[in-house]
C-alpha cells in the first residue's frame, strides 16, 4: 500500500468517489422498494390507462352533438343508459344520445367526450338539456395517455420515490431489480471512550457518541447497520475488529483518537491489509482535514476524525456520497439535501487553502431569511445540535461579509 498521498481537495475526494463500482443485484417485492435504486431501466409492459375513462361525473357524448349549445339554446339528448363503476361499457352511444357515466368510469364505444353534470340539466328521466359545448377529448383520459406501452419508466440508478412505487403498481409490476443496500461497520475508537450507559462517566473518560451519530446518519441514508463496537487504542485490537467487520459489511467507518494520532493510526490498520490501496490520506477542508479513505479489495474504508463534529461533517460532505455510489445511484446532484438562500447577518472568517463547513441557525427576520455562524471547537457536539444547517466557504475564499448571500444546506429533512 502506498503509505502516503498528496492532500486532495474536495471536489477530487467527490472524483474518487464516483469511481467507485455499484454493489450486486437483488430482486425486492414493490412493497419494500421504495427508496431504493434501480439497477436496470423499467419500461411499460402496457398503457396507462388501458381502456379510456371518465375524469369527471357526467354523460357520454359525441361532441358534435353538443356544439353550438348554450343556455338559451341548449342541446337535446336522450338518456341511453348508464355505465357502472368497475363494469365494462356494453352500452354503445348512439347519435343524439347520452350515457350517464361516474368518474373512472369506462367510456363507451361511440363516446369522444364527457359533459359535466353541472353543464346539464334533466328535462324529464329521459332527457338532458346541455348548455355548454364541448371538444372531443374533454374530461376523458385516452388509452395510453398517462403511460404508453413500452415507454421507459426510469433509467438504471433512479431512486425510487412514493410517487414512482404508486407507478408501478398502477401497471402491475410488482417487483424490480435493484442494487443491495451497503452494509455499514461502525467502530469507534480511544481509550477514553465508554458505553452511553457509564454514569457518571469518570474523569477522564467521555461516553461514546461517534458510534451513536454515524449510526443515525448511515439509518437516515437508507443503509444498513451491520456491525458496531467500541474499541480501545491498540493496533492489534483495532484490526482485528476492521478484519471482522470486513467480512460481512461494505463498509468500514473507522473514527477516534487524536488528528495526527489517529490517521498514523489508521495506516498502519490498512498495512495490515495485502490488498489495501490508500485513495485519500487528509482532505483540505474545515473540521475534518484528517480523513483517509481506502479500498480493501471491493470493501470501502473510511478513516474519520474522532472530534464529533469532524466525523459528522465528514460523513456529510463523503461517506453519504459513496454510501449512494455503492448503492447504484448516478445521480449526486441532490445528495446535499434541501438547500436554501440566506444571507449571513455577520463575519465568516475562513482560511485561504482549505474550504471550510459552519454550522449555522436559519431564521427569518421580516423578509430575508438569515444564516447565524456557530463557531465553536469541532468536539462540541452541541454545536451540531443547535444547527439547522452549514454553510460551505470555498478553499480560495478568505471569509464571506456580513450580508453575503450563502446556500444553506439543511441538516435534517
């Protein structure tokens, strides 16, 4: 393994990232797919709707039959049945006649139209007057007309959403092809870390949150939690724990100790490793810069800090990228979450190099909407807590003014 690479920035961590190759194929029942990606393009087995129907309570027309109408000279059309709900429409409409029909109701053979019941008025129980003109077309949805058969759906790496689940049950598919899920090792490490359940927690000693926070975030991504233990700050112990998580997980999320101490740390984990190749040793960014990310074999690992706000930006900025990379998803344009404008109400300072992540607190004050900046030391996990969001200051930027427009990204959903 090659023991040391240049410190990237972030836009080459993303580079790399993208690189990496979509995990097997699985099948999943429609029930269970949503939020997952697909691995292959969906097409249509058939048209939606397959028969056209009625948007609209009304009658069945031919709309030649009701141009010209109006309420002092309305059209006259004998009543020549009704079509059912859920039936078929074995009536045929005649010239000069009309069908009463529900909303989704089949419309008949002959019929072009639908006239709304409010347009109409009963003459007798045989007779309707209506008073508006109507075009061929309204208030009836055509064969095909949502959906056409064989039209493709979604492309490979979409991300199933609600609305797209409701899609292909309407055309009958119930199951697809997807990518599997990543599995995520969780190992948190330092000889001051104890279980949250430690109370008091000694001096000294802090309870564990790193375990805690990855865990929600790698939940929240759709991901699987698939392995997690505290371990103290001994080599032997330490890769003995990547080795086991490594064998059932994707990937290892390794966090804890001190910046420098942490990463000499880390490589010499992945010495231990024959097919372990080093893609990223620190990141030129604001907190997180003692990041490391490697393959083992076609297993991901991640080298966090151990600072809490420094492992959740990080897992932001990176590790939810390559969790969707993994996962099958081609498109990252979204993966930051909502985003919003603001406009700073104070100074950003920042230093030129290294782009730099500020949590803020948005609020609205008249019209604008603010970005606040929390400052404060990237083991203050309160800081995260209080925060609604951050703002990203660019590497070859020296702060932003007070009154600076600012893109938000929001932390929660």
């Amino acid at each position: 393994m090659s023991q040391f690479l240049k410190v990237k920035t972030a836009d080459e961590v993303i580079s790399i990232v993208r690189k990496l190759e979509p995990l097997e194929r699985e099948t999943v029942e429609l029930k269970a797919a949503c939020g997952r990606v697909l691995s292959s393009a969906v097409q249509a087995p058939e048209a939606l709707p397959h028969f056209s129907r009625a948007t609209m309570d009304g009658y069945a027309v031919r709309a030649k039959d009701t141009f010209g109408a109006s309420e002092s000279l309305p059209a006259l059309l004998k009543v020549g049945g009704e079509v059912l709900m859920g039936r078929s429409a074995s009536v045929q409409l005649e010239a000069g006649k009309a069908i009463a029909i529900p909303t989704g109701g089949m419309l008949p053979m002959g019929a072009d139209a639908v006239v709304m019941v409010e347009y109409t008025n009963n003459l007798d129980e045989a007779t309707i007057e209506v008073i508006r003109p109507i075009a061929p077309g309204d208030n009836v949805l055509k064969v095909g007309e949502d959906i056409a058969q064989g039209e493709t759906l979604f492309a490979a790496g979409w991300r199933l959403r609600p609305q797209d689940v409701g899609l292909l049950a309407a055309l009958g598919i119930a199951e697809v092809q997807v990518f599997a899920r990543p599995r995520v090792a969780i190992i948190s490490t330092g000889d001051e870390v104890l279980p949250v359940s430690s109370c008091p927690p000694p001096m000294g000693k802090i309870r564990d949150i790193n375990s805690f926070t990855l865990a929600a975030q790698v939940q929240q991504a759709g991901a699987l939690v698939g392995f997690e233990e505290v371990v103290t700050d001994d080599l032997d112990a330490l890769s003995a724990s990547c080795s086991s998580a490594l064998i059932e997980n994707d990937v290892v999320l390794l966090s804890g100790g001190s910046s420098v101490g942490s990463r000499d740390f880390t490589l010499q984990i992945l010495d231990r490793f024959p097919t372990a190749e080093l893609l990223v040793h620190g990141i030129a960014i604001r907190p997180g810069k003692p990041t490391i990310l490697a393959r083992i074999g076609k297993k991901v690992f991640w080298g966090l800090p151990g600072q809490p706000v420094s492992a959740l930006m990080i897992f932001r900025a990176f590790v939810l990228p390559s969790l969707a990379i993994l996962e099958g998803q081609s498109d990252l344009s979204g993966m930051s979450g909502n985003v919003v404008r603001a406009t700073l109400n104070r100074q950003l300072p920042s230093v030129h190099g290294r782009s730099e992540y500020v949590p803020v607190v948005v609020s609205r004050v008249e019209e604008r909407v603010v970005a606040t900046p929390i400052f404060g030391k990237s083991a203050m996990i309160g800081i995260l807590a209080k925060a609604d969001g951050y703002v990203i200051v660019p590497e070859h930027v020296e702060g932003l003014d007070s009154g600076s427009e600012v893109q938000v990204y929001i932390l929660s959903r």
